[in-house]
C-alpha cells in the first residue's frame, strides 16, 4: 500500500490543481497493478471503484467478480460485500414491484437506488424519471431530490428555474432539506431574483427544523442585510496578498510579520495530534503564488456510519499582514463501510449528494469530494494559531517545532 501511497502524492505534487477524476483514475491504475498481483485488499478496492464509477466506468459485473477474487482469498471485507450486493439486488426487485404499482415511497426509494447504485447500475435518467413520478404525487421528499438533479454543478441535467420550483413546492411543506437549498438561491440569485431577506426567511426556516447547516448561510447573510441597500450586492474583492507574492521586493515582505514561510517551517497540530489542512507530519504541502496547497496522507476515520478511508486537499490564501489567513478544504473519501453506511437511521439529507461522514450528525458517508469547510484562522504567535471552522468552532493549533526552536 505504501507504493500506492507515494504514487498519488506524486501526482498531486505534480499540478497546482487537479480534477477528481484524474485522482481516481490514476489511484485505480494504481490499485489495479496490485490487484492483478493477488494482493486481496486491492482486489477488494478495484471491486468498490468498479461498483461506484471511481477512476472507470461503473459495472457491477466487473465489481462482483473483484470481490470474488478477493473473497476467495478470504477478504472478510469482499465476502460482506457480496452478501450485501444479493441482498440489495432483491431489495431492488420488491421495490421495483411496488414502485409499478404506483406507490409513492416505493417511487421515491427506487430514485434513490438508481442515484446511488444500489442493487442495480447507478443511472441518474432512470433516478430522475422515478423521482418525478413520486413528486407528480406532491411527495416533498422526490420533489427535493430532484430539485437537486437540477441544482448540481456538473449535472447534465441541470436546470435553475426547476430546481427553485422544485424546491420551493417541497420547502412550502416544510421540508427543511428544500428550505436550506431555497434560501441558498435567494441569495445567490440562480434561478431567482436576488433577495437576501427572502433567503434568511428560509434558510431560518430551515434551521428551526433542525438543517444545522443552514446557520454558516444565514451569519453571512445577515452581515449583507447590515449593508445599505446599494452595498448589498458587493463584488468579491480579492484580499491584498503579502510576503508569498511573486515578485514581492525585500523591503516589501520585510512589512509583513507572518509569512506563508512561517505555516511552511511549522508542523502543526491539534490536541498533540497532525492536521491535514495545514503543514504537518501527514500531508504534503508546496507555496503556488499566493497560496499553500496542501494534500494529506491516507487517513481514517470510525463513525456512526461505520469506517472511512479518506484524503484530504486544503488551500490556505488570504494572510494578511496581522497573520490572520483563511484555509478551505475538502475531503475525498476513497472508501467507506457500505455496510454500515447503508444502515437504516442515517440521515438523508446528504448536501449535494456527497458528503463525508458525521458521528454527531449521523451522515450516510459516499465515496467521493465531501462537502467544503472553511477555516478562519490567525497566528498567535509564530507557534500557536486560533482557528475558527465554519464560523461556529474554536479551537488552537500548536507547533511544537516552533516552540522547541525557541521562536
């Protein structure tokens, strides 16, 4: 594994920006070369990328039969794997019967299954068709899902102004998955005039109902409201960039206290243990122009949903001159424990389709780019920062480099 390891961080050190489908096809190259050695955990993770479309085209076939070479060398993983393709296939099969025969949770179930591959090829036409019979009947949970189909970046189908009708009939019955997604187009003005009061109505909706992450939305919202009217729909203006910049004289970086330098020499930790969105012991870290792009190591996790394989991509920008700076990052889940994640009483409400896991929340973890979280930190001192994540968590990060330099 090690030898996979080290041939996907060549490959990101290689680019300043890479697309998910290059890490994945050349993570299944990767995979392949010792899957066809008879290593069994390859085997196993060549079935996954097979069963999910990661790195090459979906086929289920071609999943089942790595998970055989992989059972037959007694991987417990790919024996739990099949057992769960049978029993998903015959799940698929009553819920085909009784989606027929017109009922609507049976309509709105099916939809899901085709979206997410289970029992059946994945096939977002076929996961539309049956997501608009069950919102034909008024059902708001298909009248949500497929307002997302609509919404996606990236989707072939996407189509603003159905989205928001889509999405505006289920946030009306109180859906508050609809709701967050309606206030989200108010404020951005996709598909819809702008409207920043219109979309805190709704994305308060939507926290009152429990969608938690409707608050980030609705802090940024409501600071555009304090505005006067004619600033409320500011360009974005890109923040002054100090030391890093190339080109910057001597004299210039000399003005600046914190540098991107400063995040490089460290290796920072929380709670005595490495980050992967900063430099630290797990990730690989390079300064293009005014940014530090960072991608982490193999790393898991164990949650409510069970375990997941993951890696990490981070963008530091923004260090400003009092060494305050911002970091976004997203994790890519390699693999996850279908099995577990597939559990009923996780919720549904996975935003965009793909999202890392959450105990607390009690996610249903896919494969795939998670969600966005940003990060607004400050240094305290050149070896403590404060961080704040999605404008909600506080916590500190400490170097004990720094600190044993004496700096």
């Amino acid at each position: 594994m090690q030898r996979t390891t080290l041939g996907l961080l060549l490959l990101f050190t290689s680019c300043a920006c890479l697309a998910g489908n290059d890490v994945w096809e050349t993570l299944f190259r990767e995979k392949l070369k010792e899957a066809n050695a008879g290593n069994s955990n390859a085997q196993y993770d060549i079935g996954a990328m097979y069963q999910n479309g990661r790195g090459v085209a979906a086929n289920r076939d071609k999943a089942i039969e790595w998970y055989r070479k992989a059972a037959a060398q007694n991987d417990p993983k790919a024996i739990s794997r099949l057992n769960l393709i049978k029993s998903n296939e015959q799940r698929f099969n009553k819920t085909l019967a009784s989606a027929g025969k017109g009922e609507v949770e049976s309509q709105y179930d099916l939809g899901n299954m085709y979206i997410e591959g289970v029992g059946v090829d994945a096939d977002l036409t076929k996961a539309a068709a049956w997501y608009e019979k069950a919102a034909s009947q008024g059902y708001e949970k298909a009248q949500y899902k497929l307002g997302l189909i609509y919404y996606e970046e990236g989707s072939t189908k996407k189509n603003l102004p159905l989205a928001f009708k889509l999405f505006r009939e289920a946030a009306e019955k109180g859906y508050p998955a609809a709701q967050f997604y309606l206030g989200k187009m108010y404020a951005s003005g996709q598909g819809v005039k702008r409207d920043y009061e219109k979309a805190l109505a709704w994305l308060r909706k939507a926290a009152d109902g429990g969608f938690n992450e409707a608050r980030r939305d609705m802090i940024d919202i409501a600071e555009l409201l304090k505005d006067s009217p004619a600033d409320r729909n500011p360009e974005p203006v890109k923040a002054a960039t100090p030391d890093a910049k190339p080109g910057a004289t001597t004299a210039q970086k000399s003005t600046h206290r914190y540098t991107y330098e400063n995040l490089m020499l460290a290796s920072w930790n929380r709670d005595d243990q490495p980050v992967a969105y900063l430099p630290s012991a797990i990730n690989n870290c390079r300064v293009e122009n005014d940014k530090v792009v960072c991608f982490s190591d193999d790393q898991s996790r164990d949650t409510a949903a069970g375990t997941i394989k993951y890696k990490t991509r981070a963008i530091v920008n923004q260090l400003s001159q009092d060494g305050s700076f911002e970091v976004v990052y997203r994790n890519l889940v390699i693999d996850a424990d279908q099995d577990a994640a597939g559990k009923k009483g996780g919720s549904e409400e996975v935003i965009g389709g793909t999202t890392t896991g959450s105990g607390k929340m009690n996610y249903a973890v896919k494969t795939g780019w998670g969600k966005e979280h940003s990060l607004q930190c400050k240094f305290q001192d050149t070896s403590t920062l404060s961080c704040l994540k999605d404008r909600t968590h506080a916590f500190l990060l400490q170097s004990p480099q720094a600190l044993a330099a004496g700096k």
